[in-house]
C-alpha cells in the first residue's frame, strides 16, 4: 500500500509551474478547508494540512512534501442562473451574504429554493443549471464571502442583529 501523500503549501492560479501529478476535484464548500483527507482523480489518498483555513480557487495548485502539485478543479454542482435587473438583482443576493459568481448576462448563485421565489418576484428570470461555481472574492481581496458568521469559527463569541428598524411615527413635527 502507498504512503498518503501530504500537501502543506498551496500555489494560486497562475503562480505555479509544471504539469500536475495529479488533480482534485471540489465544489464550492469542499475548496473552504485547513485540514481534510481527500481522493484525488487517480483515486489516490491526499492528505491536506494546511497552516490556515483559506479557499482555493479553480487553477491553485497544492503542493506535497514529496514537492508533487495537484491540481484543483471546480467541481459541477446545482446553481441557479439569474437574468433580468443585475445591478438590481445582485443588490438583494449581496443583502443576503450570499456568493455570486457574475457574468456580463447573468447572475449565478448555488441551489436555493426561497432565493429563488424572492428573485422570480423581483421580476428575474431564474433557471436551474448545473456547473462549476467560482463567486466573487470578499470586499478586500479575499477568496471568500463570509456569510452569517463573518467566518469565525465557534469558538469566538460574535453575533449581531441582522433586523432592520423602521420609525414609522407619524405626526406632528
């Protein structure tokens, strides 16, 4: 039986060299990780231990302690394509901490049924497609949006209302 292979380093897209040993193919929630035993595309175990928690993209490349590099491909997986009022429609998706992946026509977002009816009433055209999903980076560069929990783990106490409060007195001034 072969040893596992390790990978600890990862090389973004376009800043790595080479042909890959091997590849590894992830949907959107498997690229999020720090520390994760995977089968690779040969069927060959792959070990990732990484010093972070990071995203990888479509393209990056990890690298083993053995010095292979293996590549990381999006996986296809249940999205929604979205076409109508971008700038509009997009404004909503974003108010809800929802990753997007823009094109100049439309809008992708991964499977979601109220999403779905909240867009169709705003007037989108809203189609099931099946792909791979790369959204939009966070706001300052990062690979990744955070939703709800701004990406702390469990272990850092942070929450705050996502209410929004109205005055809706009336009267005299």
């Amino acid at each position: 039986m072969a040893e596992m292979m390790i990978a600890q380093i990862r090389h973004a897209a376009g800043q790595w060299q080479g042909e890959a040993a091997d590849s590894l193919v992830l949907d959107y929630e498997g690229r999020f990780l720090r520390r994760k035993r995977v089968v690779m595309a040969s069927g060959a175990a792959l070990l990732i231990d990484l010093a972070e928690t990071i995203s990888l993209g479509a393209g990056d490349a990890l690298e083993t302690t053995a010095g292979a590099l293996i590549e990381i491909a999006a996986a296809a997986e249940p999205l929604l394509m979205v076409k109508g009022d971008l700038v509009r429609l997009a404004w909503h998706i974003g108010n809800r901490h929802t990753p997007c992946q823009i094109a100049d026509d439309h809008l992708l977002i991964r499977e979601d049924h109220v999403l779905a009816g909240m867009l169709r009433q705003l007037g989108a055209e809203v189609t099931a497609r099946c792909a791979p999903f790369t959204p939009e980076g966070g706001a300052y560069g990062h690979g990744r949006t955070m939703g709800h929990d701004h990406g702390h783990s469990h272990s850092q106490s942070h929450s705050h209302s996502h209410t929004h409060s109205h005055d809706h007195r009336h009267g005299r001034g």
